[in-house]
C-alpha cells in the first residue's frame, strides 16, 4: 500500500499570510511590506498560492490604510492651521485709542 502524498508546504506563503494579518492588525507597513515581498516570491511555487494572494492582499491594504489616515491627520493640521489663523486678533488694551480715561474719574 502506497503512502499518499502530502504537498510541499510553501514557507513563504504561510510567512506572508502572517505577515499580512499583523500589518492589518496594527503594524502597518512594518510588517505590510514584507507581506507583499514575501507573497510575491512565493507565487513562484505552486503550493500555498491562496496563501500568498491573501498575504499579498493585506499588506496592501494595511498599506493603504495607513496612507489614508497620515492623509486624514495632515487634512487635520492644515484645517486646524487655517482655522487659527483665520480669527481676528483682539485689539490691544494699552493702545492709546482704546483707552477711556472717563471711566475711571471719580463722579462727586
């Protein structure tokens, strides 16, 4: 009786599986980048090509998700810039012109 025969697992693969889940789940491109790295290469083997298609994925994701929240966060600057600037400044108390010498005479 014959054995069957496992596939070859594909290290890369599952490494990019990995890598792609952490980047979603909080790293970002530290681990994204890789994700996407590691999946590519290990398109080159048959075995574990959903794998590496799902590590490919997420790190791109996780990618674009971080690009757009730092976009978000600048948008937020620069408003918040804009908005401060844009208040009239008060005019100042020790001005000659703002300063009412009758509201401090003694009345008899």
């Amino acid at each position: 009786m014959t054995k069957p025969v496992q596939p070859e697992a594909n290290n890369l693969a599952i490494a990019s599986l990995v890598l792609g889940i952490l980047s979603i789940f909080g790293m970002g491109p530290l681990t994204g980048i890789p994700a996407i790295i590691t999946g590519f290469m290990a398109l080159k083997n048959p075995a574990g090509k959903g794998m590496a298609i799902a590590g490919i994925v997420t790190g791109s994701l996780s990618i674009v998700l971080v690009m757009f929240i730092l976009l978000f966060v600048l948008l937020l600057v620069a408003l918040g810039a804009f908005a401060a600037s844009s208040y009239d400044t008060p005019p100042a108390m020790d001005a000659p012109d703002s300063f009412d010498s009758s509201f401090y005479q003694q009345r008899a």
